[in-house]
C-alpha cells in the first residue's frame, strides 16, 4: 500500500478532533488548502486539517493522461464499470493515513470531507469501513459502486450524518447524480442535509456557510 503524503494545517497544539478533506481529480491537498481561512471557524477550535494528495496515475476517461487521482474512472455514465480495485486501495489508503496521524483522536472525531472524486472516495470509505466516523462532507458527488448496495448486504446508516452539496447548474456531475445520492443515502437511514446551488461544478460562498453550520453541530456533538 503507497503511503500517501499530505499538507496539515493544524490549528491546536493539542487537537482532539480531525477533518480529512480529499480534493477532486487532477488535483491535489494544495486544492482545499485556504478552507480553514474560508469557514472562518472559531478561534481556539481544537483542530487538525488533513488535506491528503491522490498518487499520480493514468485516467481512462481522461483519454490515459497521468494525473493525481484516487482510482480510475473509465466512464461517467451510471451504469459503467467501476474500478473496484482501486476505491478499494484508496479507502485502505486513507484510513492507514488516519490511523497513523490521529492515533489518539477516536475516529467518531473525525470527519471526512471530499469534492467530486473526493467525496466519492469518502462516501465509500464512511460505508464501508469498520469505524464509526463524525460524518461526511460530500461535495459536488456521487455514489461509487452503487451496484454493490444494491446486491449485497444494506448497511444500518441511522447514526451517520452527512452533508450533501450539489450545484444546479453542475455540467460534470448533472444535478441529478446529487439527487440520487441523497435519496440512496436517506433510504439507508442517514442523517442528511441536502443543500443545492446555482453553481457549476465547484464551491460557492453560500456552501461555505452552510458547512461551517453544519461542521459546528458535528465538532459539538
């Protein structure tokens, strides 16, 4: 398993809770960076952003280019073939890193973040992993291996909270998919705060808001 480097902004000495936030395809953790700065979170918020950076490899529907990504992805469309393999790795990837940075914060104090492939991958690592996380900030996604859901045994998501933005006016991922997903994730039990905006596919000041609302509760809870 590649052990995957990071940039940490670590607002306490003494932190007691995490956020893992993972950035989009062909990007990096030098992505979502300034978002501290950008929730304007409360001063002595014991704290530790993680900001992981995705290995570089080759993208099928990029037409093969190399760029940082958590898996391949060989097509948009719902119904195409999903690299299992891969979101496998990355989820063994990103909780060998939480395990190793945040040996003394309890995973139901951490929240995982993600934009678009991100989001994806944190979804899938909330489902299946063996730790109850805080939550779930899921921008700009979708649902990786929904078929799998949809076969194999439903997992019990009364506890998890989970936040969901999606912007109208996406041309990456249509409104749709967001819509999907939300509905999925409350047919499963899960606590979700579905927020929608006129925007494409990216993040807006009103989004910003409305995470830093709902992080608070999560930090408080």
């Amino acid at each position: 398993m590649q052990k995957l480097e990071s940039l940490d902004r670590i607002m306490s000495d003494d932190p007691n809770m995490a956020v893992i936030w993972l950035h989009g395809l062909g990007a990096n953790g030098h992505d979502f960076q300034n978002i501290p700065e950008h929730l304007n979170l409360p001063e002595g918020l014991r704290a530790h952003f993680c900001f992981p950076h995705a290995a570089t490899q080759k993208v099928t529907i990029n037409q093969g280019m190399a760029m940082p990504a958590w898996y391949d992805i060989y097509d948009l469309s719902m119904d195409a073939e999903e690299d299992e393999a891969g979101i496998e790795a990355g989820m063994q990837a990103i909780e060998a890193l939480i395990a190793d940075k945040f040996p003394l914060i309890p995973r139901d104090r951490i929240l995982l973040a993600g934009f678009s492939q991100g989001g994806a991958l944190a979804l899938h690592t909330m489902l299946y992993s063996q730790h109850q996380y805080a939550g779930v900030i899921a921008l700009s996604t979708y649902l990786p291996l929904r078929k799998r859901l949809q076969t194999g045994p439903k997992p019990d998501l009364s506890q998890q909270h989970i936040f969901i933005g999606h912007g109208d006016l996406d041309d990456i991922l249509a409104p749709h998919v967001g819509e999907m997903l939300r509905d999925e994730l409350g047919t499963l039990g899960a606590q979700v705060e579905w927020h929608n905006y006129p925007i494409a596919h990216n993040l807006c000041v009103q989004e910003l808001d409305d995470i830093r609302t709902w992080m608070l509760k999560r930090m408080a809870a």
